[in-house]
C-alpha cells in the first residue's frame, strides 16, 4: 500500500510519539521530537499516511542560510525497505527549495551505521565532524546540493 505524504500537523507527531519504538525501536529519542518545529515550519514536516498509519515521517526546516536541514526522519518497522525515506527525502528537497535551499544538511551519530548508509546511498557527502555536538561527541555531518535527484541503487 503507498502512503501519501502531506504536512505533520501536532496529531500526527502525538501518534508518533505514541508509536516511537516502531520508527525507532530500542533508542530513545523522544526529546528530539520538538512539535514547535512542527508549528513553525509546517510546509517541511511530512508524514507518509496510508490506511494503517503513519508510515514515515520527516522533521525539516530551511535555515537562513538557505540550507535545507533534516532534523529527524524515520520510517515505521514495516515500511523500510520501500523507498519511503527517499520519496519523504524528495518532498522535503521539493519543499525547501520553494523557500530558497541551495543545499541539504543532516547529521547522525558516528555509530549509526544504517543512518549513514542510507544517505550516502541518497548522494550526500559524510564526514566525521569531531566536537560537533560539544566536547568529545562527534558527529557525521551529511551534506548534498540541490536539486535533488535521488540516485536509484
């Protein structure tokens, strides 16, 4: 079944939180579900709905820099595989280069294997930044131009 990807509104991150061990499993990340993103940035928060669900979702913004920044994206235990984070990827990239990206920005934690893997598969550059989020905790930081064009594997 292909979920349809809108914008997040606050019910759709309260069932998220509400299900975030299936977007997550055993790590705990509820604290960086800021639903004041969700508010403010509106048109670049989606959510992959179908009949059963949220399927997926994406937390973004546009800095004033003209960056496109992924803060979170996650897709539910049974819908990996299916090319929703890159379709959710397109609509973000779609999304923000309406409000003026030239570029896409994320990061994730060095021994987030599957995290960096998918979006070096997406085309972005990685690099280990060191004290990247404060003394001794490094980070990858992924970084692509704009357009989009999601390679294919």
């Amino acid at each position: 079944m292909r979920s349809r990807i809108t914008p997040a509104g606050l019910t759709d991150m309260h069932q998220i939180l509400a299900d975030h061990h299936r977007y997550w499993a055993d790590r705990d990340l509820r604290s960086l579900h800021l639903l004041a993103l969700v508010q403010e940035f509106g048109e670049t928060c989606l959510v992959a709905r179908a009949e059963d669900g949220i399927h997926g979702y994406l937390v973004g913004f546009v800095t004033p820099t003209g960056t496109g920044y992924v803060h979170l994206i996650a897709t539910r235990d049974d819908a990996r595989g299916t090319g929703l984070g890159r379709r959710l990827y397109t609509q973000f990239s779609d999304a923000a280069h309406r409000q003026g990206a030239r570029r896409l920005k994320a990061i994730t934690s060095v021994g987030n294997t599957g995290s960096i893997a998918f979006h070096r598969r997406l085309g972005f550059d990685a690099e280990t930044v060191d004290d990247y989020n404060g003394p001794g905790q490094a980070m990858v930081v992924f970084r692509r131009d704009l357009p989009f064009d999601a390679p294919h594997p």
